[in-house]
C-alpha cells in the first residue's frame, strides 16, 4: 500500500497545530501557577533546595496495612515550618518532599514526626539529595546552551549537505518534536507534579538527535530522486521518498522503544522520566519526519517553483554554450 501523505498533509499540520497549541496553553499555565513559576515544574536539579525520599519498612508487622495520606504528610510538613513543600507519594508505600535547604537536625527532625504519624521508614531506602540553588542556575544556563548549539550545529550541517530549505525544514520539525514532550511534561506537572531535572534536557538533545536522523534519511532519497528524476511533479518524489523509507523508519523506531519502554516499567524511579521523554519525544520525531518536514519541503517547492537540478543543469548549459561561441 501506498501512502500519498501531501493529499492530506493539512490534516497532518491541523493535528501537530492542535498538540503544540495545547503544549502552549499548557506551559502559560504552569508558568502562572504560583506553585510552580515555569513552562514546566523544575526540579531539585535546577532551582536548588533538599528533596527527601522515605519509604515505609514493610517487614515490620501492621506497618503498610493502611495507605499513606497525603493530608497527614502535609501536616507534619506545615508543624516543622515546610508548609510549602512539594509532597508526593512514590507508589503505595513512599513519600518524596521537595523543600528549601534543610540541616541535619531539620531533616532529623522531620523523619521523626514523619515516623510517628505513617510509620517506621526503611533506612536502606531513605534518600536524601541536596543542591545550591548557584549549581541549580548553571544546570539550566548549560542545558540552554547545549540546546542551541544543537540547533545551530543541525542548520549548518543540513545547508551544506543539502539547501537552506532543507535545513530549515527539519528544524520546524525539531522543534515540533521539543515542543510536543515540553507540552505532555508540562501538562504532567500540573495534573501529576511531575518535576523535570537534569536529565530532562538530555533527554531533549537525544530527541533532536534522533528526529534530525530520521528526517536526513528521507531528505537524501528526495534529493538523489530530483537528480534522477527533475521533471517529477515534488510532491510525487517526496510521496516516494516516505514509502520507501516508512518501513526503515517504523523498525529504527519500534527497536529503540523497546528498551526505553522497559526501562519505564522496569527501571528506577530516577530512569523513568527519562524514558518516558524519550518515549514521546522518538514517536513525535517519527512523525514529524515523515508527515511535517517531507510535507514542509513539498508544499514550499510547489510554492515557489524551485528546482536547484534544474538551474545547475542551466547553468552547465549556458557555460557550455559561451565556451562554443
């Protein structure tokens, strides 16, 4: 079966237009949101503070028999003077706190009135991580940085190898893939308090990585088939190019899910965030490889009639003729 993507291709703008609209909306929100203040809801790893870990030792006879209340947690938090922590309950069993810089004997202290009211922690699986709100500030700069660059890297990388064109194309699709897992985290933070950290932003530089990937496969078999073919009407030779790469396209992409999938359901509590943005930011690139570049590069050709074979092969011509004369 054969797909003819540009007969639909405004179907495919109207749905991406629709999940970044709503990925915007979205972080507008969050951003107002008081409790939280950005896009998206920053972690420990970049506004700085101490986040505690406990979990419940359920080895100890009536320990776990009763589910954790949240309302008591934020209880005991308001008594010790942290009333405005971030609380979560991890699973069935534990509780995650996000506050301002704790001591020894705060963090102490707090464990103990914790202890009192849910029960006894496992010390095993006590987690404590404290950052400076200094490291926390250059996690973000670097994390910007990096982005950058990425995108800098990609248009001069695609304007050689192909055109401008090319180039520019693929960082429209780039940046539907960022904005589309910046969209699913934010609205996550508001529903669900999902925080992102450090590995957040690698997550997005493994996303831009592996989208640009995929979008270069199909731009090369554009551009060999314009050199073959250059009278072919665009959005024919794009229509071939998708078909003849969706099949490469689905396995790289079904293969690289399996372990990030694995690694969701599988791994710790530290991965799962990770994979969960590379598992939305690899489906968002796939798509937008195939049904938004492609169909970019298309549209803009027809529009504007460009055929760079064709004015090589002019210009190749009008030499030749200049040399006969």
């Amino acid at each position: 079966m054969k797909l003819s993507i540009n007969k639909s291709r405004s179907l495919w703008w109207t749905i991406s237009s629709a999940i970044i609209l709503i990925s915007i909306i979205s972080m507008v929100i969050s951003w107002q949101n008081p409790q939280i203040g950005a896009p998206l809801r920053p972690g420990l790893d970049f506004i700085g503070g101490t986040r505690l870990q406990f979990e419940r030792d359920c080895t100890e006879l009536g320990n776990c028999d009763q589910p954790i209340d949240i309302n008591t947690v934020r209880e005991v938090a308001q008594a010790q003077g942290l009333g405005d922590s971030s609380i979560q309950i991890v699973g069935e069993n534990g509780i995650s706190i996000r506050s301002k810089d704790l001591d020894v004997d705060q963090r102490t202290n707090l464990q103990t009135a914790l202890t009192e009211k849910i029960g006894t922690f496992d010390p095993q699986k006590n987690q404590i991580d404290t950052v400076g709100p200094t490291l926390g500030a250059e996690l973000f700069r670097s994390g910007i940085i990096a982005l950058i660059v990425s995108f800098a890297g990609i248009i001069i990388y695609l304007t050689f190898r192909f055109q401008l064109d090319y180039a520019l194309f693929a960082i429209v699709a780039l940046f539907h893939d960022v904005l589309v897992t910046l969209g699913v985290f934010s609205i996550f933070g508001l529903v669900l308090g999902t925080e992102v950290d450090s590995l957040f932003i690698v997550s997005l530089l493994t996303i831009i990585g592996f989208s640009v990937n995929d979008t270069v496969v199909i731009y090369d078999r554009i551009r060999e088939t314009i050199k073959v073919n250059p009278e072919r009407p665009i959005a024919d030779i794009v229509d071939d190019a998708v078909n003849q790469t969706l099949g490469r396209s689905i396995n790289t992409s079904l293969t690289t899910m399996l372990p990030l999938f694995a690694i969701y359901f599988l791994g710790g509590e530290t991965l799962k965030n990770f994979a969960l943005a590379l598992i939305i930011g690899f489906t968002a690139g796939a798509y937008s490889s195939l049904f938004i570049a492609s169909t970019l590069l298309a549209w803009w050709r027809e529009r504007t009639g460009k055929s760079p074979v064709l004015v090589s092969t002019e210009a190749v011509d009008t030499s030749a003729s200049s040399q006969d004369g």
